[in-house]
C-alpha cells in the first residue's frame, strides 16, 4: 500500500461538486500542506490559488489546463503541475484517487 | 480544525456502496488503524470484522445495531461502538463526516 508518513489528518472533508470530489486535507511536518481525495467520473473544472501538482494514484483522466488547446492523458502513477491562479478542466473517466501537492 | 496527528495516510481510498461511503486508511505509531471518511446520503448495512468505535465529525444519522429494535440518533461529537463481527444499519440523513477507530 502506498502511504504518506508522518502526517496530521483533518478529521472532516472537503467536499466539491456535490460529491464528485471528496478530499482529506494533510499538514506535514514541514508546514507544508496536501489533500488526498478522489474525483468520481465527471467532467469538472477545478480553480486553482497556490501552485500544485496532482499525483494520480489509481484511475484515469485527461486534462486541459486553462491556455491550451490540448487533452492530456492521465493514469496511475503520473502527474500534472498547474500554476497558480489558474484553472484547468479534468474528465474523469474512472474514478480517480489522488494526492495533490501545494506550494 | 480537528486533526488526527502523527499518522501515516494511504493515498488510495477504500470506496463502497457506489461511492456513498469514502474513507482512507489512517495507521498509527502505535500499530493501530483508523479511517477517516464521508458517507453521503443513504441508508447501509455495514458489516463489522474488528470491534470498531463511530465517530461522527459531522452530518447526522440514525443507527441500529444487529440484535436491535432500536434506532439511535447521532450527530457532530458524538460516537457509537460496534462489536466484530456483527452489522449495523446506518441511515445518514446529512453526509456524514466519520472517523472509526479499530481495535
């Protein structure tokens, strides 16, 4: 199983789009701050604020950041990093777990 | 907010029912599991292995124990224990923010 060591878990969710995005927020130990959740088969445009990067642990999706014409696949074990202030659109296509990882 | 400090985090979720029930996979420095999770609206039958204690972070729901006549509200702060291998019904009537406490 693939875990994140040495965390503090909000014990409460965030909850998106009626359900399609449930996530846990993370504080490690460096101050610095995570979410992992799950994105449930949609079609959804997340807004960004801080820089990050989204870990795809398991699922599909494809993805177009706010500028650029182009889909881009993604599966388990890749990853996409979307600037701050920005938005980008995601189709999931199956239902996605996810680590994503600010600042 | 409430957090659980000091864990380690799976970063993929256990999903059930659908997706009506969400949870992660919280294990602690002393050996001992928990999971942090949503259950959205509906009504379950959740079978138990290990004793396990309810939390409810927040929503409200009803609950009756196998062997029950009797539905038990609970709602933020409140808790409920579980013994193994058993079941309970839960009807959750706002979605529910739980953390259940294994072993």
């Amino acid at each position: 199983m693939s875990i994140i060591h040495n965390v503090a878990v909000s014990k409460k969710s965030n909850i998106y789009f009626d359900g399609k995005c449930v996530s846990h927020t993370l504080l490690l130990a460096d101050g610095s701050k995570k979410t992992v959740g799950v994105i449930f088969p949609s079609q959804l445009t997340f807004n960004t604020a801080a820089p990050e990067v989204m870990e795809v642990v398991a699922g599909k999706c494809r993805v177009k950041l706010a500028g650029s014409d182009a889909w881009q696949d993604y599966g388990a074990g890749e990853r996409f990093s979307v600037g701050a202030n920005t938005s980008f659109q995601i189709d999931t296509t199956e239902t996605l777990d996810y680590v994503c990882h600010f600042g």
